[in-house]
C-alpha cells in the first residue's frame, strides 16, 4: 500500500464510534471500551503526526452525550484527567500541539484545567494539531456563530451585507484551520451526528465497519488510500490533467 505525498489530506476529522459494542463484544462493561479508545487517540494521533498530516479533529464527547448515565459521563470526564496525570511528561515532549473546541463552561472544573494546561504546554509544538472536541455540537457552534455575528450587527461594527461565508466561518472554533479534506467515521453508523456540519461542505466522507478501539494503523492507511482515490470537483468538472 503507498501513498501520494501530494495527495496526504492536511486536515482529517474523525468520529469515533463504537467504544460500547467493542466492550459488549468481550462481556466487558463500556467503560473499558472508551479505555482502549482513549489509548487509540493517541496511536493514531501519533500514526498522522508521523505521515506529517497537519490537522486531525477528533469527536470525543458531544452537546449530546451528557443524556448518558452519570457513571458513564463521569467516566468519560475523568479519562482524560487520569491520562494526563500519567502520561503527561510524554505529551509535553511530543511535537503534536492539542487544543480542545467546544463548550467550556459545563465541563467539570478539573477537566477544564486539564484542557487549559495540555493548551498552553503544547500550543508551540510544530507537529500535528490535534483538536479534541469535547462538549461540542455544530448546532451550538452555529448559534454562537450567529448570536456574535447579531451582536455585532447591532451595535453597528459590521452591516448586514459584510455577512458572508468567510464571515462566519471566522466566527467558528475552527476559524484557523485549514478546510476539512476527509471525515472518517467508525463503526458502520453513516450520519453526522451534530458534528462540523458547516466544515464539512466539501469534505469526502469515509465510513467503516470497524470499532474505534479496533480502528489501527492498518486501518488509517486504507481510509488514506481510498480518499487519494477520489476525484474532488469542488462543484467544478474533472480537471484532464488528473
Ligand atoms: C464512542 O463510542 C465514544 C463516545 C461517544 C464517547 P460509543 O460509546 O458511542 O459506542 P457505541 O456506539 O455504544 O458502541
Ligand atoms: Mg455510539
């Protein structure tokens, strides 16, 4: 299997689904899914770090995901916490530089200093950015898009006709990132799920059968080879030289 160089995607988005029946499938309760899939956010981060991918946004826990059990909520806000208590020194000395896009202000309190301090400890890494979306929904995104462009609006910064698509996407969190080149979705569900519905208007979509904690370095590389194989029009016709 060989990749295109030329043709690496510079910003992959990814949904990871399928922690649950991964777990359900071994007789395991479902917290040892999101175990074994928080340990896979880290090989595959480090699989698109090293094949020089710049962006990898990862859907880790949505507006939506609160409706779970509390047990499993908590279990899902305290991964991260115990994971940086212990593999800290290794995220420090990484070159991946991660920053976290969502809600801020329902995520318990020693979450957010982990998130602040993973931030600013990692924010001049060169390598790959990973975006850890936690507490994250595009409807919320777009209404807050919305409310701030309205405000501003009101209090006569902007006129309506300075609204435009380039407009709002600066009102987005993703608003100094590149575009979405390749949305990758595990475990056989084909929706969006509330994820980056605005970024995702050009982007090719992969879907596979695989869990997430099953979804390795194997895996990556045939999601890569198949979107190196789609012919991107943009709304335009097939360029001859292709
Ligand atoms: C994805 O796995 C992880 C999160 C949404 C946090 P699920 O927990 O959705 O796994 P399934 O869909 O029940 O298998
Ligand atoms: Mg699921």
């Amino acid at each position: 299997m060989s990749l295109i160089p030329e043709k690496m995607p510079h910003h992959i988005a990814m949904i990871l689904d399928g922690n649950g029946r991964w777990a359900k499938k071994r007789f395991l309760p479902r917290t040892m899914g999101h175990r074994k899939g928080a340990f896979n956010i880290r090989d595959i981060a480090s699989k698109c770090n090293a094949l020089g991918i710049e962006y990898l946004t990862m859907f880790c826990f949505s507006t939506e995901n609160w409706n779970r059990p509390d047990s499993e909520v908590s279990y899902l806000m305290k991964t991260p916490i115990r994971y940086y208590a212990r593999y800290k020194e290794q995220l420090w000395n990484s070159s991946v530089r991660i920053r976290f896009i969502g809600r801020r202000d329902r995520i318990p309190e020693e979450l957010r200093q982990v998130m602040e301090e993973l931030e600013e400890k990692t924010k001049d890494h060169p390598g790959l950015t990973l975006t850890l979306c936690i507490d994250y929904g595009s409807y919320d995104e777009i209404t807050t898009a919305v409310k701030e462009i309205a405000k501003d609006v009101s209090e006569q910064k902007i006129s309506v006709d300075d609204i435009t698509p380039n407009l709002i996407e600066q009102h987005l969190f993703t608003k100094d990132m590149p575009p979405l080149d390749l949305l990758i979705r595990t475990s056989g569900e084909c929706r969006i799920s509330n994820f980056l519905l605005w970024q995702l208007g050009y982007a090719e979509l992969y879907f596979t059968d695989v869990l997430w904690p099953d979804f390795n370095e194997k895996e990556l590389m045939k999601a890569l080879e198949n979107y190196q194989n789609r012919n991107r029009r943009f709304g335009g016709i097939q360029n001859e030289n292709q």
